[in-house]
C-alpha cells in the first residue's frame, strides 16, 4: 500500500488489487472481533464480557512506529498524517532474572533505575553522551572508534559497560532480536541508538506511537494517497495467474479478464515459485482484562525478553495496547507476544512472555513462515516483498520498501522527492 502510494504521486499509473475484502494483508487489523474467532477457527462466539464486537481492531502483526523512525517520515513528506491519530506508547519495559524494568526514558529515571549500579549509570551516562555526540562525517566525534572497523564489543570495552547493560542496550535501546551484531562494525549500532534517543526526545515517554483504530489505518491512509493520485483500488479480487511472457512479467489475469502492466509489486504468498522460506515467526495474541504487572498501570507498552535472559538466540516481545486505543472493548488489554522460532515447540518458546500476561482471557496463535525473495525483479519486473518479521517497529519494513523502489525505479529512494507537490493535487474537496 505504501508503495503504490509512492509509485501514483510519482506519476505511475497504478492499479492496485487484493484477493482480501481489507487493506492491508498480512498486517490487517480484524473488526469486529467475531471476524477474529473465525479467522482463527476458534469454535462459539466471543464471550459477552468482550463487549461489542465492532469496538475490536485486532492487529495480526504487532508493530510500533518509532518516533522518529523512517515510517513517519514517510507519513509526514506524503502528508497521509491527516488521515491518522497517533497515541504515545507509555513505556518500554526489559525483562531481567523473572522480573521487568522499566527502560529508564529521562536521565533521573536512569538515575533512579535498579537495572545498574550506581558506577556502572555513571559509565552508562558517559557512554550515552558519546554516543548523542557521535556523527559519522567527523572524525572528532570518535575517540579512536573506526565507525566501519571497530566492533560494538570493543565499543562496550571502551567504555567498560558490564554484560546486563550491553544486553539491554543491545536489545531494549538498538532493538537487535540477536547478538550478532557485538562483532560487526558499531557504526549501525550507533546510528540505532541515536535514532532511539532521538525518538524518545520527541514525546518523552517512550520512543514508539500507534495509531488509533489499529494498525489497518496505515495501509487505508495510503491507498487513499494513491486514489487522490488516480491510483484504482480493487479489493476482494482473486488473483489468477500472473502472465509472463519471455521471462518478463505482461499482466495478472483475474476473473478471466487480464490486467496489463509494466512492472508488478506483491507479497511472497502470491508467488510461491519465487521466494524462499528464510524462518518462522510466532505470534499469540491474548485479550486481557487487566493492565500488565509491573509497568505502572500503563495503558500501552512494550517488554523485550533478550535472548541471553532465556537461553535463546533471538528476544521475544510483548506490544500491549489496549481500549484507549479505540482497538478494543473499554476495559480490555490486547498484548501480542512475538518471536523467531527456533525449535519444533515455538508455544514452549514464547511462554516466558505469557507468564507475564497472566491471567489470560483467550489467546489466538498463529506461526508464520518467513519468506524472501528469489527473483530481484531485474529480468521479471516482478518485486516481492519480505514476511513481516517479530521486530516490534517498521523500520526493516521501511528497508525493505526502499529497497523494492531502488529495484523498480533504479535509483535511491528520496524523501525530498515524496513531498507532495502541491500543485499535482487536485484539491481533496472536488474527489468527494
């Protein structure tokens, strides 16, 4: 949805189709929440406890927006923020030895956090402002560091950070799922961390925003971008085959009829001879009627398991989110725990995040496979996108469109050239 947005303000004729009766896919939010029971082939109706149906909007991919990550610079230079209300997420928690901490999110909370010890906040600190102060194109700012050489373990040893900080910065502050990154070049680690301050500055109290009415608003706010740009929507529209002639793509038939077309963008379930499974992810999401223990109440939040706190090599994750967020019932929490499979008992794997959330009204389990691409697209115009990871944020989401619009279009992607030209717009009043 995003790039046929992109693709229709930069003058491409585009038709958009969707064997779902929603926007969306994948990362569809489902109302009313009867709809959800049956996607899950759960047998009965929801309780009456649950509330009405149609207060539900049920996220099957949990995410958040980082503040200032590349999704909302993309809502904002296209403008589709009018379409959409966002919320800031309370908090983001890290799980340490059974219990969870709040992410320290101003330098008093950082001071006032049992996470650390006192000398070792002192270094924390000390590391922080070496890290705001880092810029990649001044050499001033690296004290010895080689940004393309120098490991993020070294990093760490430089500034002698013990092994449950480097894993909650890792983990809670970069938002690596694994550990592989301690022996790459810090200079991604870095920029993740800055990007993680810099959202958090923005609003304070944590660094993630969601919008109201459910995840499902984001694909919605660009389809609508493309329709102002004369983009044409079709949904609830079987796809056929998609025609290809000398290796190159020339069209999808649908309903006997075929679509021609220059270049074609999907996701992988669309062409299973193109893409390979990379993975498994599993998702359970679990209604509550109570707010999660020790966060303070909070109405929203976020709780990374690191992987090393379980024995794992990739975290587990909680989003919670709950009726302030008009995604379900008053009084109802909807928290989704998510991680990378990584044995043949994924339920066993995701329990310490359940533990968390109990009591448990009910739970939907879903495990997904991972699938990437095959065909760059050069030869077939054919441009697949990746599965939705377990990241909590859009961020390798954001990568993956940018990477999708460098193959179709062959240059960078550039958000200067998003902004809307003003002048293309027809003026929304004369479309409704």
């Amino acid at each position: 949805c995003i790039l046929s947005g992109i693709m229709s303000v930069n003058g491409k004729k585009v038709l958009h189709m969707d064997r779902n009766s929603y926007y969306g896919g994948e990362s569809a939010s489902i109302t009313p929440l009867e709809d959800l029971y049956k996607r899950f082939n759960l047998p009965g109706t929801p309780p009456e406890s649950m509330g009405r149906g149609r207060d539900w909007n049920v996220d099957l991919i949990p995410k958040f927006l980082m503040a200032n990550g590349q999704l909302v610079k993309m809502l904002l230079y296209t403008e589709v923020t009018r379409y959409l209300d966002f919320k800031v997420i309370e908090g983001s928690f890290v799980y340490k030895g059974g219990k969870i901490y709040k992410v320290p999110s101003t330098e008093a909370e950082a001071l006032a956090s049992s996470l650390m010890g006192l000398f070792e906040k002192r270094r924390f600190r000390k590391f922080l402002v070496y890290v705001a102060n880092f810029d990649e194109n001044d050499s001033r700012t690296f004290e010895g560091v080689d940004p393309k050489k120098t490991t993020m373990r070294d990093v760490y040893k430089k500034f002698d950070l013990g092994q449950d900080v480097i894993d909650f910065t890792g983990h809670a502050l970069a938002l690596y799922r694994t550990d592989d990154y301690l022996d790459q070049p810090c200079q991604e680690t870095i920029n993740r961390i800055k990007l993680y301050s810099e959202s958090l500055a923005r609003y304070g109290k944590s660094p993630y925003l969601y919008p109201l009415y459910g995840l499902g608003e984001l694909p919605q706010g660009f389809a609508r971008l493309s329709a102002i740009y004369g983009g044409t929507y079709m949904l609830n529209k079987p796809i056929e085959e998609i025609v290809i002639e000398n290796g190159k793509v020339v069209g999808v038939k649908s309903e006997g009829e075929v679509a021609r077309c220059k270049q074609l963008i999907c996701d992988p379930s669309y062409v299973s001879d193109r893409v390979t499974k990379v993975g498994q992810v599993i998702r359970v999401i679990c209604i509550l009627s109570h707010p999660i223990k020790n966060t303070n109440d909070a109405n929203s939040c976020q709780i990374i398991i690191p992987q090393n706190q379980v024995n794992r090599k990739s975290d587990i994750y909680v989003c919670m989110i709950s009726s302030a967020h008009n995604v379900a019932a008053q009084g109802k929490y909807i928290a989704i725990a998510s991680t990378t499979v990584e044995t043949a008992d994924p339920e066993k794997e995701i329990k310490p995040a359940l533990d968390l959330l109990e009591p448990i009204e009910q739970k939907f389990v879903s495990i997904s496979d991972l699938f990437a691409p095959t065909d760059l697209g050069t030869e077939s115009q054919i441009f697949i996108s990746r599965t939705y990871d377990a990241t909590t944020h859009f961020e390798t989401t954001c990568d993956d469109i940018k990477d999708i619009y460098k193959r179709m279009m062959g240059s960078e992607f550039d958000f200067e050239e998003m902004k809307r030209k003003k002048n293309d717009i027809y003026g929304e009043e004369e479309q409704q």
